[in-house]
C-alpha cells in the first residue's frame, strides 16, 4: 500500500463549502486531484462553475455548481 492509495477518492464526491476562493479553492483542487468528484458551494458560485469549475474539469473530475449563502438559515431550509 502507497501513501497515494490511502487518498485515492476515485468514484467518491466531495462536497466543497467556500470553493471559490483561499482555502475552499485550495481543498476542491486537492480534492479533485486525488480522484474526487466536486459539488461546489458558494454565496457567489457562478452556475457554470467559474475559475474553479474549469480547474476541477482540467483534472478531468466533474463539478457541479450550487450558489447558496450557508451563513443565511432561510437559505439551506428546504421549501
């Protein structure tokens, strides 16, 4: 067993908070590259996926864009 297999998140998806910039960009990236999928939140996501949706594609992963203000209760409430 490699250090390498023990991050291998081939066919899982990450659920990245914050992800378009600073630290929550930098966990996508580092996410992606080790196999995982991207679910990208963000107040002020782009609904293509902006900068960081391009960068996860890159690494050949796919990332889907969700805009929702997590520091708005109303807003993660399901109607």
């Amino acid at each position: 067993m490699t250090i390498a297999s023990l991050f291998d998140l081939s066919g899982k998806t990450a659920l990245v908070t914050g992800c378009r910039r600073g630290i929550g960009r930098a966990m996508a990236m580092a996410l992606a590259e080790a196999g995982a999928d991207i679910v990208g939140v963000s107040s002020g996501q782009e609904a293509d996926g902006g900068p960081v949706g391009a960068e996860v594609t890159a690494t050949g992963r796919r990332f889907t864009a969700e805009r929702c203000d997590l520091g708005d209760r109303a807003a993660g409430s399901a109607t």
